[in-house]
C-alpha cells in the first residue's frame, strides 16, 4: 500500500510569500497559475492513498486517473532502454574489434620510412615492429614503426621530447600536415588500419 503526503501551501502561507517578495497581485491568479505547473500525484501512477496536506489539515484527494502521463512515463522509459541498448553494442563492438585485432591481419605503417604491410600482430612482432595492440595502446600516441626506424624519428618522440609543450600532448597546430596524417590515423584506430589509405599527393 503506498500513501503519499503532499504539502501544499494556504492561503495564508500564499499571502504571506508574496508579501515577504513584495508581490501585489492577485493571490488567485497565482494558485491558478501554480496548479497547472505543479502536478497534483495522480493515481494512475500507483499510489493508493494521495492526502493533500493544508496548514495541518491532512485530506485524502484522489483525482480522476489519467492513464495517459503512464503512456508518456513509460514511452520514456523504453526510449531511455533504447538508448543503453544501443550504448552497449557500441562498446561490445569495439571490445570485440579490439579482440579480434589480436588475431587477423591489419595494415601496419611505418610512420618514419612509410612502409606499409598488411599483417598480423605476432607477424609484425616477430620482425621487429613497434605497433599495438604488442606496443602501446590503439588509439593513443606511441611509436609506431618498422624493424628497421628508430625511436628517436616518431611523432611520438617528438611531442614527449617538446620544450614548447610542458605536457606530452599532441597540440594540432603545431604538427606538419605529414605529422597530421600520422597523427589523425593513430587517433583512427583500429578502424584506420582496416582498410588500405589512399596514397596522399606527396607520395
Ligand atoms: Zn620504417
């Protein structure tokens, strides 16, 4: 059994609000205007005894249901389910990319010497690669190249070693536009590394 106390203010508390605010205006006008923006609990919404509560003075006010604030209410709520469903897939689905990037083969560029190979992880390894998801992490900036580059010529190099930039973060303005392509295609990952890249016109 749910019982809901609702206070609501006299005339008396009214008058005595609007004079503390200095208001000089109808007092009815007010509680007309009151009652259409503050919704009295209807029992369509499951309570079994609603009292309004006036000065002290407790009063059982059952309204006449009206089913449709249900309709409303609950297509909300099947809207808000939606949304988490969809929520969901989305990071089941880059779990299950990321999953799946332990195994299959991707494009792998060298950001030094632009060399580019389509292999599996343990391939790329196995030959020296720096490249997640072995080194570093998809999606953030590392090195990433070939067996035969060096540390010292990444981006990532570059920005962690920056006097400009007192925090390793990579500031766009400041990257050249091959340092960009590098830098837009890690940000990408894994999707950039599906699908061979175009070659861009300084190649
Ligand atoms: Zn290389």
């Amino acid at each position: 059994m749910i019982e809901v106390y609702v206070i609501c203010p006299g005339d008396e508390l009214w008058k005595e609000n609007l004079k503390k605010r200095g208001i000089d205006r109808p007092l009815q006008r007010y509680k007309e205007q009151a009652k259409q923006e503050i919704e009295f609990p209807n029992p369509a919404e499951g309570m079994d005894r609603i009292y309004k509560v006036t000065d002290g003075e407790i009063r059982l006010q059952m309204d006449s249901p009206r089913p449709e604030i249900l309709d409303k209410a609950r297509l909300e709520l099947a809207e808000e389910a939606e949304r988490i469903r969809r929520e969901d897939e989305k990071v089941r689905e880059r779990k299950e990319l990321l999953e799946s990037m332990k195994t299959r083969p991707f494009w792998h560029y060298c950001e030094v010497c632009g060399k580019k190979e389509y292999i599996t992880a343990q391939q790329a390894f196995d030959s020296g690669w720096d490249y997640p998801p072995q080194m570093g992490d998809f999606g953030l900036l590392s090195p990433r190249t070939c067996g035969n580059c060096l540390l010292k010529d990444t981006l990532y190099w570059r920005v962690t070693t920056c006097e400009k930039v007192p925090l390793p973060i990579v500031v766009e303005d400041m990257l050249t536009p091959q340092e960009l392509v590098i830098w837009r295609r890690i940000k990408g990952e894994p999707q950039s590394l599906l699908c061979m890249e175009e070659d861009g016109e300084n190649d």
